[in-house]
C-alpha cells in the first residue's frame, strides 16, 4: 500500500493516469488514460483541442464523481470529483501551462475547445 508521501509525490509533476468515470447513458464504469497536470500545486485534466465535446467530460457532467488511478512506480485508486472549468478567464490562465507541456502554440484553439477540468480529492485522500 502507496503512503500519503508517495503519493504525494507521484502527484507533483504531471504524467500518465488512468480515470474512471460512469456513464451518463448507461450507469457502466469507463476507464481511459489521460495526461493529468500539477500546476501551483493543483490537479488539473485537459485534453486535446476539438470541436467534438469528449464522452468523459460529459460523463463528468452528469456525476462527477471519478477514481484518479495512479499507475508505475506509484500505484493508488483515488477518489475524486472532477470540477468542469468553462469559464474563459480561468480557462486562459490555467490552459498556458498545458500548452508548454505538450509544446503547443494553440492557445486560443485550447482555450475555445480543449476540456479541462481540476481534479478535487475525497478529503480523506490526498
């Protein structure tokens, strides 16, 4: 079993991780991979941009209760609520660090159609 310090550090700089959301439609548990990002401190997911709104993100809309799976070296099962960032101003400030990490240079495009959201874990997790 992962400490709080290990997992702590697993979530300092951003990586690979896998979240599992329930379906909107159908109630069944979806499990993907996803890049999660550590900026100041707080969890953040993004994706690519696209004009297609994405399943996971729309699961999140309608329960956004999610398990945070830290995989590799450091492995836990995290539970957690995802909150939606649709906001521009927020999206502005927050999306720039994405873009360094993945090298973009689409700011506006990710701004308009990237998802994001933070990650907010259960209280008596991380």
């Amino acid at each position: 079993m992962e400490t709080r310090e290990t997992i702590t550090e697993a979530l300092t700089r951003g990586h690979l991780v896998d979240i599992t959301t329930k379906g909107r439609r159908t109630g069944a548990k979806r499990r993907l991979e996803i890049a999660f990002h550590n900026i100041d401190g707080r969890i953040y997911i993004s994706g690519m941009p696209s004009p297609k709104r994405r399943n996971w993100l729309s699961n999140l809309d309608a329960d956004p209760h999610l398990t945070f799976h830290l995989k590799g070296h450091v492995k836990a099962d995290l539970p957690a609520t995802a909150r939606i960032i649709e906001e521009v101003d927020e999206r502005r400030e927050l999306l720039p660090h994405v873009a360094r990490a993945w090298r973009r240079n689409d700011l506006d495009r990710m701004v308009e159609q990237s998802p994001l959201i933070e990650v907010l874990f259960d209280s008596s997790e991380n």
